[in-house]
C-alpha cells in the first residue's frame, strides 16, 4: 500500500486551496493512506475530509526536526505543497523515497527528489498544488479545482441559531461580507466596506458580516447603524462555513475567509490587490467567483508586505464593488444548501 503525506501548515485557505489536490490523489490512488500535516486551523478545516485517512496537527513552536523525526519511516511520498525551509527538512527528515516540492532560491531544494517550477502569476492557486501531483502520474489540468470542506450537524445548528436569533430570512437571499483582514496591504478600507454594507441594506438585503477571533472591532466598524448582522463569530472554520452556506453571496477581502465561502458553495466577489486576483479566484468557465482590482496609478513595485499606501485598492470604489457582485446572487431557493464541495 502507497503511503502519502502531505504538507501544508498553514494558512487556513491556503489548506482549503489543497483539498482538490487531495480528491485527485485520492482518486488515483484509492487504496493509498493519504494523510496531512497542518496547523491547527488547517487541521480544523480538513476535519471530516473523506479522503484523508488523518490530519497531523503541527502546532505552533514545534520545529520541523521533532516533528520529522516522529514521522521518519512512515510514508513513501512527501507532497510539499508550500515549499519552505522548514518544510522541506520537515519532508527529508520523514525518510521518504520520494520528496517532491517547488523550487525556490537557496540550498533546500536540493533535499527534493522532485523539483517543480513555480507556475505563472495568473494561475489559480489550487491548480499550481494539483501541479505538484504531475509526478505521481495526475494530470493537474484535468483535475476538478472546486474546493471542500465538511460542515456538520452542530455547525449547521449553530448557524440556523444565528439566523432564528438575528431574524435572518431563510427564504430570501442574505449577503455575507468580510471586511476584515489579517494584514494591512489587504484591507480594502473599513470605511468603504461600510459603503458597500450600506448601499446593500438600501436595496432592501439582508447583511451578514462576518469575522474571526481579534477581528470583533473592524466587523463592528462597519455594520455599525447599518442593520447588518454581526456579532456572530464562530468558534471554528467549519462553523464559519457554515454560516457562509446559509447565504446568496460573500464579498470581501482576499484572504482565508473567501476560501471557505468558496469552498461552501457560495459565488464570492473579492478586492484584489494589483495582479493577485487571478492567483486567488477561480474564474474558469461556470465558476460563480470574481474579483475586482485596479493599477496603482504610480506603478506597482510587487511588494505589498511593504507597501503603506495600498494605492491599487484605493482605486476601486464601493459603487464597483457592488454593481459588479450583485449579478452573482445565486436564487433564494440555493440558500442553506446542504452540499458543499465535491
């Protein structure tokens, strides 16, 4: 029996953006032990995954050393899907026959038995992780790229106690937004997600605005006087997704929000720093998922982990935002559908 680990520690929707990896490998290999190693709140959206065999939580502080050696002699192949230092000794140190990962600048690479180029900047991000499974005899481009997440019965209750407390409709479409970001160069702007909240209660929808733990004061920023719905947050990703499935559209930021909205089955709408839309969204053929971004008029430099003035994003306009996403509500009949993912 072929054994695989797959390695993706983090971020929340950057393990999301792996599970159509995962339904491929499973699919070729239907007899293989197939687990994965993640941060805890990767490990809390994998959980329930039906073609995962186990989840290994990475826990913050440990090293890659300790937890390599713990898994030396129990798997054949290594995917390494992010392809860092860390990552890579983590790979090598598991004794594994095949190691493959993405090449990247310095000497860790050379620990890979399968070295990859990184793909181009307008690929989707789950397609440049299915390409690492071209080694293992899958063809990436024929994959099905629909992201997964398992919600089960206590987060389904738990967001339908939202819904009966808030006085949300279940009949008539309900638009999620998350304003929030985890870093700076992705904040859109409080001020302008308000605008959008706003302009959405005006004609007459129902607002859900969502957040995750430290975020409570940026979600009350903007549906404050509002009448959107808010204090709501949820005490896991699955619960996130949840509420998410419940709704007729998602808008926000790029971040690991959108991804589980994606992966719940809801078309989402993005504002997307200068060039990253497209590695972010899906926007193949039928997919319901768009994104909106704008040229710096100065120039961009691509470094956006350094950039202060957010000058791309200070170029879309609330207006935008709203007049482009509002043609993908889906029909109120799609609203609190049962299925999510594939």
């Amino acid at each position: 029996m072929e054994r695989f680990l797959l390695v993706q520690p983090r971020f929340m929707g950057d393990v999301l953006l792996c599970t159509p990896s995962v339904r491929a490998l499973r699919r070729a290999y239907p007899s293989a032990r197939i687990d994965f190693v993640t941060e805890p709140p990767g490990a809390d959206a994998l959980r329930g995954n039906p073609h995962l065999d186990s989840v290994i939580e990475w826990p913050r502080g440990r090293n890659a050393l300790s937890l390599g050696w713990s898994l030396r002699g129990r798997y054949d192949t290594v995917v390494d899907f992010r392809s860092t230092p860390s990552t890579t000794q983590l790979a090598w140190l598991t004794g594994a026959r095949r190691r493959i990962g993405v090449s990247s600048r310095g000497p860790w690479r050379h620990l890979y038995t399968d070295v990859l180029a990184r793909s181009g900047d307008d690929v989707y991000m789950a397609r440049q992780k299915l390409a690492l499974l071209a080694p293992l005899g899958i063809d990436p481009a024929a994959a099905d790229v629909s992201l997964e997440i398992s919600i089960g019965p206590e987060e389904r209750q738990r967001a339908a106690d939202v819904w009966a407390r808030a006085g949300l409709p279940i009949d008539a479409p309900v638009v999620a937004v998350s304003p929030v970001a985890r870093v700076d160069y992705k904040q859109w702007g409080l001020d302008r997600w308000a605008a959008v909240v706003a302009e959405l209660r005006r004609a007459g929808l129902p607002v859900l605005v969502t957040s995750g733990p430290g975020e409570r004061a940026q979600a009350e920023a903007v549906a404050a006087g509002s009448g959107a719905v808010w204090d709501c947050e949820p005490a896991t990703v699955r619960g996130l997704a949840a509420l998410y499935a419940r709704c007729a559209l998602w808008l926000g930021n790029d971040g690991g929000p959108k991804h589980v909205a994606v992966a719940a089955g809801v078309p989402t709408f993005t504002v997307a720093r200068w060039t990253a839309g497209a590695v972010w969204t899906d926007t193949s053929g039928g997919s319901p998922h768009r994104f909106v971004e704008r040229p710096p008029p100065g120039g961009c430099d691509l470094e956006c982990g350094r950039c202060a003035h957010r000058a791309c994003l200070a170029e879309v306009r609330p207006e935008d935002v709203v007049s482009a996403a509002l043609p993908l509500l889906r029909r109120p009949a799609a609203v609190g559908a049962e299925s999510c993912g594939r």
